[in-house]
C-alpha cells in the first residue's frame, strides 16, 4: 500500500499525491473495501476515489532520483520499437502511454524521433500520429522527471541531451 504524502503515478492522470485512505459510505459499494483519496499534482482542489486493489488502472511509485539518472544512462543502448506494420504503430504508441512505465516511454520517444529525422532525411513531415503520441510520452515521463531531478520541465530534454553528452552513460 501506498503511504499519506506519497506521490505516486496514477494511470493517464500521472502524478498524484495520496492524501489517504478511507472507505465509502455508498449503497452497493462494501463497506471493508479501502479506496485511495488522490489529489492530481497541481491541483489544489481535485480529488480521485479509487479503490486500492484497482486493477484496472496502473498505479506506481515515483522513480527514485537515482533511477531516474540510471535510466536517462541506458537511453544510448536502448532498443527503440520494433513496429513493422504501419497500421498497429498508434496501437503500439497507445500500449507505451497505458503501461505508464518510463523505460516504454522514453523507447517510444526515441523511436519516433528516430523516424521523424529519418523522413526528414526522405524529404517527407514527421506524421501527425508520431507528433501527437511524443507529445503525450514527453508530457507524461517529463513531468516525473522533472519532480525527480528538481528541474522545470521544460529544462528535461536538454538534461537528458547534457548528461548523454557528456560521458555520465557508462
């Protein structure tokens, strides 16, 4: 179980604080069964039920700082996707966002990058299907990043490009 205070990554939601644990006073609903009370990180009045043992919805504790930077390390030695037919790409793309594991993030944005430079090369625009799913894997592995490092979102990708560079990778 989760703890009071701890941020945690609640499905397509992201970044959560768990505020507590308590039970619902509502008819059809078990009176034993403990729910998480979430309050989406942000946000000041927000909040999310939802039961502890969900099962339907993937919720995870943060990356430690370290994994974090581990992670970033291995990015050079990582596969990207292996998506040979055009038509489950998108279906692919959505699988990496659902599992909302930072490891599937960041090879499904390396892929893509790697397919937008390569039909740069071609003479040919990145797809609106590729831009639209490194836009929600940046949004979503960023954001925990960003908590993790202690640095604005917006400065993740530059520190990811700076610690590659410069030989932290071993």
């Amino acid at each position: 179980m989760f703890e009071t205070g701890e941020y945690i990554v609640y499905g397509k939601t992201g970044i959560c604080q768990v505020m507590g644990v308590t039970t619902m006073d509502m008819e059809g609903i078990p009176k034993d069964r403990l729910y998480y009370i979430l309050r989406p990180n942000g946000e000041t009045e927000g909040t999310i039920f939802t039961p502890v043992d969900n099962k339907k919805m993937v919720m995870r504790r943060l990356l430690t700082k370290e994994e974090a930077e581990e992670l970033i390390d291995e990015i050079p030695d990582m596969d990207v996707l292996g998506i040979e037919n055009e038509k489950l790409r998108e279906e692919a793309y959505k699988e990496c966002i659902r599992s909302c594991q930072c490891r599937e993030l960041l090879r499904m944005i390396k892929t893509i990058r790697f397919r937008k430079r390569d039909r740069l090369a071609r003479g040919k625009k990145a797809t609106s299907t590729d831009e639209k799913y490194l836009k929600a894997a940046e949004e979503n592995l960023y954001t925990e990043l960003s908590m993790l490092l202690g640095i604005p979102k917006s400065q993740v990708d530059g520190y990811i490009g700076e610690r590659i560079k410069s030989g932290s990778v071993k």
